[in-house]
C-alpha cells in the first residue's frame, strides 16, 4: 500500500485543528488510499466516494446528512464532482453545536479551489499530496527508475518499463478524455493533447505564450488558459522568476517545468533509460525531477529561477525570511558550472548553494558550494 510518508503527520494536525481539510493532488496520487488509512483508526469516521452514485445520494439533503452525523469526521472523495456543496459545508461547520469535522479530497479542480478559497476562507487547510518523492523510495527502484518511470505509484511500481509506459499513456489518454470535461472544461483532447506534447518539448524553458499560440493557430489568451489548465490540474508547475533589487536586468517569463517526468518522457515517446540519455530533453528531465522533490520536502521555502539579460543564472533558488539557497543542477558525473552562476550568487548573496549531480557521492566545490546527491540534499534537516 502506498502512503505518502511526509503528509501524514501534517494531515493528523490539521484535522485536529481545523473544521475542514482538503488534500489536494493529481489523479491517481493516492489521495484515497492516504485518507481511507487515516480514518480506519478513526472510529466515528464516515466516507463517502462522490463518484459513486450511490454514495452521492446520501447528500441528497446535505444539511440532513450533516446534522445525522454530528460529532463525525465525514470524509468525502473527490468533492470537484459536488462543488454546490461548498456554501452548505460552511454553514454547518460554522454551527458548533454539530461539532462536524471534514476530510475532503479534490483532483485539484479550479471549481474546487475557487469555490473553497472563497466559501471557506479560515476553516480549511490545504495539503497537497504528491506522487513519490525520492526519501520514500528507499529499495524499492533505482534512482534511474524512479527518473524513467516518475512517481505515480502504478507507474514506478509497475513490474516492468514496458507496463509502467502503458500505464502512463492509459493515464494520459484518460485524463484528457475524462478528467479535464469533469472539471469543467470542453476543449477537444486531441487539442489539448498537442499543446501538452508541445510543452513538453520546452520543459525547462522559458514559456513563450505567443510562440505556442503561433504554432497552435490559436490566441495568447486561449494559449494562457490552456496552460493554467495544466497547472491548476498539477500537470505542469510554472516557476517564476526571482525579483531582486539587484539593478539588473532580469528574465520576467516564467519558466515550465513537468511535475513528473514519468508523464513527460511519455509524451515525448522515451521508453527506457537509454532512451533519455540519448534524448535532448535529458538535461530539463533531470531538473525536473530534482526541482518537484526539493519543492516538496522543502515546503516551507518558496522556489524561484533567477536569471538577467546578462547570463546569470541560477536554476533553483530556495527563499525564506532572509535566506537565500542557490542551486544549480548538471546531468554530469564531473559537474562544472559557468560563470553566470557565480555572478548570480553574487548578486544575491546567498547564504548557501549547491550543484546537485547525479555523482556518486556528496563532496566540497569550492567555499560555500557544494557539489551534493539529490537523495543527500533532501536529507539536509537545517538548510
């Protein structure tokens, strides 16, 4: 059974603390299996699978169903398909007499996000649940696999490349047909499907919404809502540029990174290993990987890029309070970096950074930098 180690300990506060929470995340994450866990200990705990009918029905009179079960933990999956329900969950949870606590999940729908922000803004927490990361892994794959096959746990525990491929484009074909019409959108899949392909073939760039439209035949703002889908599904994340008063000239656009290879090497048709590093994307891959980790073990930092018109550059840079990580990232045993990086941590003054490379082990670059392991990074308790 699958269980996403770093949620469960900020899923067991939050409930004790708030009226309402939401775990968020792609589809087929393990957001069912995280909650259905949760509750077995939980002895008047109620679930209800909203996609299915007979489940739905028991809210039928929601205001009824809620006052049956006072003093119940109700936990209701995938809540996008009952978005209505929002206006009567603030109003019951806001009468302390029924003492309601709800666990709800959502495949990160926009109705869902909109419509909790705004009805149940103080009552609710957020968690968002990811596929896995890299600390959960231990023995089970190689760091090879796991880059290959990314975290979707059908995906990376599927019993071969071959299986955890047709997985992957099932889950594509299935997300396109199904998932984004249930969450409201009516595009055409085959057109979404090309965009998707087509930004895949830019992860890591910087995005260029009028290029895209130019390719598409379509608007910028058609191109900008297209993109937004993918990113409010969790598809994509859109890491923004970094702005300091350094008096430089800085790169505004946003940069778009897969947030998990697994889906992006299957839309560019990589099978296997050899496959990648053979594949140009093989670079941007590995960034990908490392930046969709380091973002979710270290959740308390913001992720930013940080580049000028003049070359400096950083491709991660970690920001809290007042300090500043930068890191660099290299598809190289011998990792070596330009002078553009030493130019931006010294615009920034960072307080540490890092070269992470898929070397053998961890060892000293230069004072202050660190050539690191993704796996020893994401060890590091006090960055």
């Amino acid at each position: 059974m699958y269980i996403n180690r770093l949620i469960e300990s900020k899923l067991q506060k939050s409930v004790e603390n708030f009226p309402v929470t939401a775990v968020l995340g792609a589809r087929q994450t393990g957001k069912t299996t995280l909650v259905q866990k949760y509750i077995s200990h939980i002895g008047n705990a109620i679930y209800l699978d909203l996609e299915r009918p007979s489940h739905r029905n028991h809210l039928t009179e929601p205001e009824l169903f809620f006052e049956a079960n006072r003093d119940h933990l109700i936990c209701l999956d995938e809540i996008q398909l009952m978005p209505d329900i929002f206006p009567v969950i603030r109003s019951m949870v806001d009468d302390h007499n029924l003492n309601l606590k709800l666990l709800i999940t959502g495949s990160a729908s926009p109705e869902l996000l909109r419509q909790s922000s705004e009805t149940l803004a103080g009552r609710i927490a957020f968690l968002f649940l990811s596929g896995f990361v890299l600390p959960e892994i231990g023995n089970i794959v190689s760091l090879n696999e796991y880059w290959l096959r990314g975290g979707f746990p059908k995906s990376l525990l599927a019993t071969d490349d071959d299986v955890s491929f047709w997985w992957r484009e099932n889950f594509t074909i299935t997300f396109l047909e199904k998932d984004i019409r249930s969450f409201g959108f009516n595009i055409l899949p085959e057109t979404l499907r090309r965009y998707w392909q087509m930004l895949a073939h830019i992860n890591g760039q910087l995005i260029n919404y009028s290029m895209l439209a130019a390719s598409l035949g379509i608007s910028d703002m058609t191109v900008r809502r297209y993109t937004e889908i993918f990113s409010e599904t969790y598809m994509i994340r859109l890491l923004k540029s970094y702005f300091a008063n350094v008096k430089k000239r800085l790169v505004k656009r946003p940069k778009i990174y897969f947030r998990d290879t697994g889906i992006l090497h299957t839309l560019l048709g990589i099978y296997s290993f050899n496959d990648l590093l053979a594949h140009p994307v093989l670079g941007s891959s590995w960034e990908a990987l490392c930046i969709e980790n380091i973002l979710n073990v270290y959740d308390r930092w913001d992720g930013f890029f940080y580049r000028t018109s003049a070359g400096a550059e950083i491709d991660l840079l970690l920001v809290k309070s007042n300090r500043k990580i930068a890191i660099e990232f290299k598809v190289s045993k011998s990792p070596t970096v330009s002078r553009g990086f030493w130019q931006a941590i010294n615009d920034l003054k960072v307080d540490r950074a890092f070269i992470i490379a898929p070397v053998d082990s961890s060892y000293p670059y230069r004072e202050n930098v660190w050539v690191y392991t993704l796996s020893d990074f994401l060890k590091i308790k006090d960055l």
